[in-house]
C-alpha cells in the first residue's frame, strides 16, 4: 500500500521477482483493458482519466478471478489492491474462501509534496511496464526503455500522472484508501516503511528486511 507515486509498482514487482510469485497490479490491468479497448477499459476509463477509483464491484472481481488462476498457488504480491475498506472486506472474503490468509501489508510512507515532484517526472515503458523517473532513477538510454529486449522503445508519462489529476489522486487516497491503515495495522499484518529520500535499492533493502522479520514486524 503506499499513495499514489509511493513506489508501489516498483516495489512489488521487485518483490514478486525475488520471491518467485506473480505481480498482480489492478492499475496495470485496468490500463490494458484500455489499451485493447475492452468493454472493461470503456467502463474504466472515464474514472481512472479523472483519478478516481473505479467502482469496488470491477476492481473485486479482477483480482477474484486473477488470483484462481494456478500461478498464484504459492501466493502473489498485490499492487494497488485493495483500495477501499469495502475492498478490503471483500478480499477478506475470499480469502477465507480459499483458506489463504493474507499474510503481510507493505505500506510505503511519502510526503504529498513529494509525491508531487516524484510523478511529474515518473515515466514508464509501453511495452515492459518498466517505471523510471527522470529525476531519481532515469534510463540509461535518455528518453527509451534500458530493459534488455525493450531498448529503445520511447517511455511514456501516464494520463493521470499531469499535476492537477495527482492532485486528485492523493485527495481520493486519503480519504478512501488512508483508512485501510487502520483496518489492517488492528489485524495485526500491517508494516510501515519508510520510502522517502533513498533510490528504489535502498527502499527494497528495507522491504526485504521487514518481510525477513515478518513475525516481529507486525504488531496490532
Ligand atoms: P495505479 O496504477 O495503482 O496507480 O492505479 C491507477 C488507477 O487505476 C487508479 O487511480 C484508479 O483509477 C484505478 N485503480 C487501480 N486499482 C484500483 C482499485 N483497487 N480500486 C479502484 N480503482 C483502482
């Protein structure tokens, strides 16, 4: 969890990487479905354009039938889900369902301004999904994607990434997505990290400590 240009994407897929599950990212999913001009990407567009949340019932229902399938056997990262304490009982649900208890919650802590600056620079790869930043961790090949097999492919800013739609973006977290903090620290599996000031290496190092520590990390 993290605010919008918290470093979720990033973080997630290093973690899905080191431990050998799959990166589920409602947001990535949602962007496909637009990109292919889906029934689903007409139905979410017009949100997600805007920076809202799309309604709780089409997020739900994604991860629902993403996590049946059989690579999230041994488990999966979830990236930008849930988002709403509605979502979050949801999940809840289904998990019991599938007798798999969720077992850790990342939040990663950064201040709105920064946020801010962060996104305005943020970049990503149309075709990897690869996420720089022109200003704390840019390309090696100037404006193209530097992942082997991509090179080349000119990065691109996301629609909501402009300022006044960040801004709308961090006003819909705290007000809908900030109260799941609470939801989950009384759980007992929630963990904070600190995400501010360092590069994407220095932030990882840290989330791969908490999840080593996972048992002392999460105290209710
Ligand atoms: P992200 O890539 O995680 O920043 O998500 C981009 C956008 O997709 C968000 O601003 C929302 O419009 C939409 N979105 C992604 N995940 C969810 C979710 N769990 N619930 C509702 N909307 C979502």
């Amino acid at each position: 969890m993290g605010a919008p240009g918290a470093g979720k994407g990033t973080q997630a897929k290093r973690i899905a990487d080191a431990h050998g599950v799959p990166h589920i990212s409602t947001g990535d999913i949602f962007r496909r479905h637009i990109e292919e001009d889906t029934e689903l990407g007409r139905q979410v567009k017009q949100y997600m354009d805007c920076g809202h949340l799309v309604p709780d019932e089409l997020a739900c229902a994604i991860v629902e039938r993403r996590i049946a399938r059989q690579d999230c056997a041994d488990g999966y990262v979830l990236d930008g889900f849930p988002r709403s304490v509605n979502q979050a009982q949801q999940l809840e649900r289904v998990l019991e369902l599938r007798e798999e208890p969720l077992t850790m919650v990342i939040n990663l802590l950064v201040q709105d301004e920064e946020i801010v600056e962060r996104l305005s620079a943020r970049r990503t790869c149309p075709k990897c999904g690869a996420i720089f930043n022109l200003k704390f961790n840019p390309p090696r090949n100037g404006g193209a994607c530097d992942i082997a097999g991509c090179s080349q492919v000119p990065l691109v800013q996301r629609e909501d990434d402009k300022e006044e739609t960040v801004r709308e973006r961090l006003r819909v977290y705290h007000e809908t997505t900030e109260p799941l903090l609470g939801y989950y620290s009384s759980r007992g599996v929630l963990v904070n990290v600190n995400g501010e000031g360092s590069t994407p290496g220095e932030v990882f190092e840290k989330v791969e400590e908490v999840i080593a520590n996972r048992d002392e990390a999460c105290m209710p």
